[in-house]
C-alpha cells in the first residue's frame, strides 16, 4: 500500500461523515501546498458501519468548499488491516479511543500510532465534538481545530 519511505495517517470518527473526512481533506490540502503529499497515504475511516459508501454530510462539504478544499471520500469503516498498515491512526474522541483500542486487541501486528487528533492542539482541545446536530458554526469550529491539529501533527513529521 504505501510506498518505501512514505508515512501514513487514517483519521477517524464514529461514522467518517463529518469529522474524519474534514480531517483527510485539510491534511491533504495541507501536505500538498507543503510539496509532501507525495510522502503521505491519507485516508479516513469510521468506528462504525453506519454510513459505508456515502459522501461526506453537506454542511462538511460546504463548509470545505468555503476554504478552498475538496473531497471525493467515500465513507468506510476501519479494518484490521488499517491496524497493521498505518503509522497512525488519528481519532477525534474518546469514545473513537475506546472503540480503536477495543478493536486492536484482535489484531498481531499493529504498527499504527493510536491518539487522539486533538493531542496536537496547541489550544488544548483534546476532543474534536461530532457537529452531526449542531448548526454550520459547528462545522467550522471542526474545521478550525483539524487545521490547528494537522499542522502541529505534519510539524512533528516533517
């Protein structure tokens, strides 16, 4: 899957609607103005099976087009093999944290890094909230923390 001498990142949320996929768009956005996208195997993936093959929601879209960046993500659930192929795999919750480190005790040969996104926050906000039922802002703040967070997480893997 990755390429010798690449890194890999998943982002994850419980149904890879909302803040996963924001996640995946702003670090491929990211490492592709930095010239290092070429480096990275991006991806984004859900806890659960809820939303298999569905686009992000609308207002994650809409909220991504306002600052210039796209996805064409389908939703997907983690896999055993996301364990022992990627070097971190990046949550935006607790209950994400529970789930991951759940599912990891069934697989051998996990290489992959798991942590909360939310970690790298300057500003400290450890938990990246589901906007699923709030408003537009919500989207935004989302946005703003991902961008906050993936910046600090490419700076640390340069």
């Amino acid at each position: 899957m990755a390429a010798a001498g690449s890194k890999s990142v998943l982002f994850v949320c419980l149904g890879n609607i909302c803040r996963s996929p924001i996640a995946e768009a702003v670090f491929r956005k990211m490492a592709t103005d930095t010239g290092v996208v070429d480096k990275w195997v991006i991806d984004s993936g859900a806890t659960s099976d809820w939303n298999t093959g569905s686009l992000p929601d609308n207002r994650g879209m809409a909220c991504l087009r306002s600052h210039g960046t796209e996805t064409s993500h389908r939703a997907r659930q983690v896999t055993k093999d996301d364990f022992m192929t990627f070097d971190y795999i990046l949550c935006m919750d607790e209950s994400n944290l529970r789930e991951l480190n759940r599912k990891v005790k069934s697989v051998k040969n996990c290489k992959a890094k798991i942590e909360l996104l939310g970690s790298y926050d300057p500003q400290k906000q450890l938990i990246i909230k589901d906007p699923y039922y709030g408003s537009d802002n919500d989207f935004e703040m989302v946005y703003q923390q991902c961008v906050r967070c993936c910046e600090a997480f490419l700076e640390a893997n340069a």
